[in-house]
C-alpha cells in the first residue's frame, strides 16, 4: 500500500469515527448516523476531494459539519445524511472556487447560513453560486449586488 493511500485510508477511520462520535451532540435534533450512512458520505467526500483536487489531513470538515447543522431547520432524520452529503461537495467546490480568502471555519459558516436561509434547505440552489458570491456573502451576509 502506498503512502497516500494510507494517509487516505487512515484519515477515512478519523472521520467516520468523529462522526459517529457527533451523534452524541445531534441526536438531541433526531438526526444521528449509522456506520454505513457514515461510509456513503465518506464515498461522497472522497470523490468531491478528487474532482476538486484537493487532500485533507485529518478528520476533515464533515464531523464540524454535522455540529454546525444539526439544529437546522431544514434538516431531519429523513434528509439528514444528503443535506451532509451536499453541503460537504459545496464546501470543497468553493474552497476551490474561493481560493484562501475564505478560512474553512468561515466557510463553513456561510455555507450553513446560506443552506437554513436564502436557499431554503436546497443545496442545488447553493451550487448555482460562483466563488464571487459566496465570498460576498461570507463577508456581507448577501448573496447578489441587489442587497438580496
């Protein structure tokens, strides 16, 4: 085995084993994760980082994720591991997009934010964002030039 799949291999146990860690803290919103709702999301994250070319050390944004959304209000038991799943591609997409002008804390934030408010719990309508507008929303809590 190599290093990189290793690393890779290793990084994956850290975050499932965050994750299910996390249901300690969202189960008081109904929504937890079975070890194999953990592994499709994982699945997805791992293929999000290849598209967008990117590696991350360690346990990665997914388990700050579920924390940050758990008390949603478009979330539930029935959308909770897509709302993850989606939200988890959006960040890597715009860490891409934004470049480092946005920190992941930052962007986790505005991500949420975004999710609970002007998209409505609809990730897709997220995706419809250039990297502009999500760092001027990082920034001024607006999505267009027309104070939207």
């Amino acid at each position: 085995m190599n290093e990189l799949m290793l690393f890779s291999a290793l990084s994956a146990q850290r975050t499932e084993a965050a994750l299910l860690r996390g249901n300690a803290v969202t189960e008081r919103f109904g929504l937890t994760l079975t070890p194999e709702q953990c592994g499709r999301l994982l699945e997805r994250r791992v293929e999000a980082l290849r598209e967008t070319e990117r590696i991350e050390p360690g346990e990665g944004i997914l388990p700050k994720l579920a924390v940050a959304l758990c008390d949603s209000p478009c979330v539930g038991p029935e959308n909770w591991e897509e709302a993850l799943g989606g939200l988890t591609e959006l960040f890597y997409h715009f860490k891409g997009a934004c470049g480092e002008h946005l920190g992941d804390d930052e962007l986790l934030a505005a991500l949420v934010r975004l999710y609970n408010g002007w998209a409505g719990g609809c990730a897709d309508r997220i995706a419809d964002l250039d990297g502009r507008a999500m760092l001027r929303f990082a920034r001024t809590g607006r999505v267009g030039d027309n104070g939207e």
